[in-house]
C-alpha cells in the first residue's frame, strides 16, 4: 500500500502537504494580529468579543428582522397552507443567514483566534489577572473560585479545579494547533497524535463559533472527559463573557440541563446527546425540550464516534403491559434440543469438508464447508479451520456461487439443515427440518403462521350469523396473535443460543446477564437487548427473566450527528477510516503535522497463519519485556480471550492483572 501512495504522491501530490499549504495565510495573519492584541489592555482585549458578536449580528440582521416578522404572520394566521408556505420562507431566510454568519467567521477568524491565544498567554504569564468587572463576571464570582471582586474590579486566577485536580494554566497554542483548529472550524476532521493538544485545539473553533450565539457542542465519549474539559477551558471562554456547562453535570429532563444546553459551549457526551434528542421528541409541550437546534458539533474520538459506534441505536424503552405471553421456558427445551442436534450436524459436515480438502476434491469439500459455515458459523472448530491458509478463501468462493442468480442454488446447502444462520444479517430462519422437529409432539401448525385473507374469505363463504363469524374472526385474529409471538419467541431464542456468546457478547453477574460493548470491552450499565432477545438469552443461561420492554424512542448516533449545520472532528487516527467519513458524513480528513519530530518507532504489523501461533508470539514477547523490567498492555477483542492469554501467562509464571468486563470494578 505505501508503494502505491508514494507513486500517486508523484502525480498529484501529497494531500497532507496541500492542506495544510491552504490554512498558511490564516497562520500568517494570526501571527501578525499577535503584537497589536499584546498591546492591549485587559478590558481591550475583552471587548474584541463585543466587537466580534456586533460584526454578526449586523452583518445578519435584515434576515433576523425578516424571520422576526414572518413568525409573527404565522402566529397571526389561522389558515394551515398558509402557515406552512410561512414556515418554508423562514427555513429559507435561516439557511441564507447562517451562510451570511460562516462568512463573517471566516473573516473574523484569524483575528478571534489570536485573541484566544493570547488569553492563554496571559493566563500563563500572570498569577492574576485584574479587568474591570462586568455584571457576567460579578455573576460567576459567586459560583467560581477563582474570580473574585475588588470594589470595581475583578480578579481573574489561573489556578483552578478540573474534575477534582488543581491545575495552573501553562498552555499557549502552537501553530499546528492554530492549523487543527482552522480544520475544525471548516467542517473537517483534524488527525492529530496523541500528545498534541487536542483539548487545547478545540478551544479556537469553540470560542470563535460560540460568538454567534446559536451553540456549540464539544462531544466527548465519556463522563470523565467532558466535565474535566468544561471545567479546565472554561476560564479561557468566560474570561470574554461566553458561558460554558456541562450536560452530564445535571439530570436529564431537568431545568438545570436545559440551562446548559442554553449556554454558549456546552460539553457532554455522545450518548448523552442523543437521549436528550429522543426525550424531546417524546415530550409532551415545547416548554419540557431542552435542546436548540443543532448548529455546530465537535467530536472528540470521532473515529469511535462517527465509524464504530455510529449504528448502534440508543433506544429508550418501557415495559410492555402484555408481556407474560412469552414462552420462553416452554420453548427452551425444543431450542436447546435442536440446537446440539445442528451443532452435531456442523461438525459432521465439517469433519467431512476437511477429509475432501486434504484429498484434493475441492469441490465437495467447499460445499460441506459452507453447510458447516451456515449451519454453526461461531462453530470453534470451524473458526479454527478458516484460520488455516487458502480455506477462507475456499468457503468465499463456494458461497458466491451457490449465492449466484438470487441465492438460486443455496436451498441444495441448506435442505439438510434443522435451520439456517444468516451471521451477516444476524438471521436464524427454521427449514422445513427444524419445523418437523418442532411439531414432533404438537400440532402440524403449532408454528405456522394462518393465512389471514384467506381463512377470513373462508369464513366469509360458510354465511354464518353475524355474531358467529365475528366470533370466528376474532378466534383467528387470536390464534394468529399467540402463534406469531411463539414463532417470534422461537427465533430469538435460537439467536441466543447461536450468535450470542457468553464472555464475548455479555457476562453474567449477580444472576443478571450484562451486555459487554464490543468496543471497549466493558459493561453497558442499564442496557438491554431489545425485541425479547435480552429475554432468550436469560432463558438460555437459566437467570432471571425479566419483564419484556418495548421501544418508545431510537435513534442512532449516525443520524443523530448528521442533524447538525456544521460538523468537524478530531482523533489520532482517521485517514485510515477517510473514505468512510466522506461517504456517510462529507466530511474531509486533514493530517495535522505534529510539533516536534516523532522520536517512537511504528514498527510494522506482524502477520500469522493461526490464532495460535499468534497468541504464542504474544506470550513470548511478554515474557521477554516482563522479564526486562518494562509494562506492557495487551488489549483483546473478548473477555473469553483475555481469560486465554493469562492462563498463557500463568503458566509462564508471568505476573499480571486481567481487566475485563467481569472485573469492570476493578478496571473502573
């Protein structure tokens, strides 16, 4: 791969090199701006605020004045058509006056960033910092310790608490930071290493977007995070009248949160953000929203954000009033039976898959492995086997041509099947087998869905009485009610037993079953499956079943962030996901130089024909480093293989602790 970048490199040039080429006249503008901003006093440096908010607004405000009135009209008009052509004028006027407000920032731009370094350089220059005190400053002196009033005056420390630490202000912005900053400010992702400031990067595009009064978000991907940045940055924000909170500093739903979401920069987390999106679309009247309109994000980690956990929907869920119908105890059994009875299929076809492999017949071979493959995919035997060179391939290559014409030719894979697994799709569909099986002591029909317009149109045909057929239908309507939830409860149920894997997918503790994030490998508090899943797994693991839930409100956080005029973002590694983020978001990746040199050696990735050989190269690397002296953090995709490598540890008699989902207090 870098053989082919350095050979497009030649023709078109390196795109790094060329972006940030693009932002040098901003650079070179801010730095000029740094000896006039230097020369002025406190309170001349703070009013440049003023200065900037009145540019805007000015530069808007026949827009504002027309939007103004024709809210007023809307008010005024009882006629609906009318209204709605009202509102479509004022969605015009908007959009025109939010352009008008990215133009004035973009000319403002190198001077509101000089002022915000220059605030920093002040802060790190001076213990205090004396201004004339303004009702803002007289507010937060009652909250915030390190202002303080003196008669007409107020005196700003640079020494405050962030999230329990004492900090003194020693930051002042790099020029790589004012480029990130230029980058996020555009709408862009700025890829920065680790070690660079990205905190500190963030504070130009916030202050500088902040001036417009309509928002900004500073998305973080924990707790932790967003209450040390708002409370650490905050002073530099404040210091010039913007006001600054955190989301998950307060209760959802309450008026304390509402307040935060009003303030010019508000930080918080991802999910946070969406919840309080879904909360509001099931609020009851506009006076219980706490959001505004969604004007301008950043996302921290906004790889893990934007890429990783961007379909996982956030749902807000309430118990079902019916939900005793399930029979998940009843049905368990049948499941489990049939179950071992297709997992003893899986490895028959499987065993039979390697012996034509090793004998040369291909053909036969790729055909039993894909049995093997839909029959039991999380099969560990067969997991192992498609580690072995050339036998992915093999499988890949059989699938697609049983797949061709429609998926033509895979009833011939799956006609000896008691059911068949989709993995990608995560489906489980019953062949004709696995309903036999079923109906062994029950009805034929115990799990087949009645035909609906036909057994109404044979009804219909028998001229019964008017009670009578009504009877009738609605014995129908129920029987097709109870055997579409046994169908249903049927298939989540096999879905616990084949796609959801103990130490992988969740834990069981306290007699609870507890999702893991595949993520981050810990403990989603709170979180259930939904559509009865979280119930079939808990039937399966013999724990409690808990009441059934439905969905009231989801969203994912893709659709969530793509709610937003402007967004940008920040990460130590996106041009790896770039094509990604242009499809889904528009959104431009920009590699920001690092300050200094990097002195750390990125050595190559080693490469392994089996998990095992793998596991074995890591062991002795350990050893070998343990033994040296040095620490070493081994991160795993599963609590199931970080239990692996330390019984590998053990045995080596390599001291170490295993931090995972089942030690998540330990980890915390």
């Amino acid at each position: 791969m870098s053989l082919i970048n350095s050979i497009l490199k030649v023709f078109v040039g390196d795109k790094s090199q060329k972006d940030v080429k693009a932002t040098q006249p901003y650079i070179n503008k801010i730095k000029a701006l740094e000896p006039v901003l230097a020369a002025l006093s406190h309170d001349e440096l703070r009013a440049k605020t003023a200065e900037f908010k009145a540019k805007i607004k000015q530069a808007r405000a026949k827009q504002d004045a027309e939007i103004e009135a024709k809210k007023a009209e809307a008010e005024n008009t009882t006629d609906i058509d009318k209204r709605e052509d009202i509102y479509n004028t004022i969605d015009a006027l908007e959009k025109e006056a939010y352009q008008i407000s990215e133009k004035v920032l973009d000319e403002i731009l190198p001077e509101a960033f000089a002022v915000v370094k220059e605030t920093a350089r002040r802060f790190k220059e001076n213990s205090n910092i004396t201004v004339t005190a303004t009702p803002k400053d007289r507010e937060l002196s009652a909250t915030k310790s390190y202002i303080t009033l003196d008669g007409e005056n107020a005196v700003w420390a640079n020494t405050w608490n962030a999230a329990g630490k004492e900090i003194t202000w020693d930051m002042i912005h790099y020029d790589v930071q004012l480029i990130g900053g230029i980058v996020l400010h555009q709408g862009k992702i700025a890829e920065m290493q680790t070690g660079e400031g990205k905190t500190l990067v963030a504070t130009l595009p916030l202050y500088l977007n902040a001036l417009t009064g309509n928002g900004v978000h500073l998305v973080t991907v924990n707790d932790y995070l967003a209450k040390r940045d708002s409370t650490w940055k905050a002073p530099l924000f404040e210091f010039h009248g913007l006001t600054v909170d955190c989301i998950d500093n307060h209760s959802p739903n309450s008026d304390a949160r509402r307040k935060a979401y009003e303030a010019d920069i508000t930080y918080g987390t991802n999910n946070e953000f969406g919840f309080d999106y879904l909360r509001d679309n099931m609020a009851h009247s506009p006076e219980d929203l706490v959001q505004r309109k969604h004007n301008y994000a950043i996302v921290d980690e906004v790889d893990s954000v934007l890429i990783d956990d961007a379909r996982t929907p956030l749902i807000i869920s309430g118990p079902v009033p019916d939900g005793d119908r399930h029979e998940f105890n009843e049905l368990k059994p049948k499941i489990e039976n049939l179950y071992n009875l297709q997992r003893q299929l899986a490895n028959g076809f499987l065993t039979e898959a390697k012996r034509l492999i090793k004998e040369g017949n291909n053909k036969d071979g790729g055909f039993q492995l894909l049995r093997a493959y839909r029959a039991l995919p999380k099969n560990k035997a067969l997991i192992k086997f498609l580690s072995e060179e050339g036998i992915k391939q093999l499988l890949q290559k059989t699938e697609n041509e049983y797949m061709q014409d429609n998926n033509r030719r895979m009833p011939e894979v799956d006609e000896a099947m008691y059911f068949v697994i989709e993995e990608k799709n995560n489906q489980v569909e019953l062949t004709d087998n696995g309903i036999k099986f079923l109906s062994k002591d029950t009805s034929e029909d115990f799990f087949v869905l009645p035909d609906i317009g036909t057994e109404i149109a044979n009804i219909e045909k028998q001229n019964l009485e008017k009670d009578k057929e009504a009877e009738a239908k609605e014995r129908l309507f129920q029987d097709f009610g109870v055997k579409s939830e046994r169908i249903h409860t049927l298939t989540q149920l096999l879905k616990a037993y084949t796609l959801f894997e103990k130490d992988v997918e969740y834990v069981i503790m306290d007699n609870k079953i507890l999702i893991v994030d595949e993520q981050t490998g810990r403990i989603m508090d709170g979180r259930r499956y939904s559509d009865g899943l979280h119930q079939a797994i808990e039937a399966k693991e013999q724990v409690t079943i808990e009441a059934a839930t439905q969905t009231f409100a989801t969203i994912t956080l893709q659709n969530y962030f793509r709610m937003y005029s402007k967004l940008s973002g920040m990460t130590g590694t996106a041009v790896t996901e770039a094509g990604e983020f242009w499809e889904i978001y528009k959104l431009d990746v920009v590699e920001i130089p690092t300050n200094r040199g990097i002195a750390r050696k990125d050595k190559e990735d080693l490469i392994y024909r089996s998990v095992r050989e793998k596991f074995n190269a890591v062991i002795e690397d350990v050893t070998q480093l343990s033994q040296s002296g040095r620490p070493v953090l081994i991160g795993t995709t599963s609590v199931e293989i970080s239990e692996l490598l330390s019984r590998m540890l053990k045995m080596r008699g390599v001291a170490h602790n295993v931090l995972n989902a089942k030690m998540h207090k330990k980890r915390s």
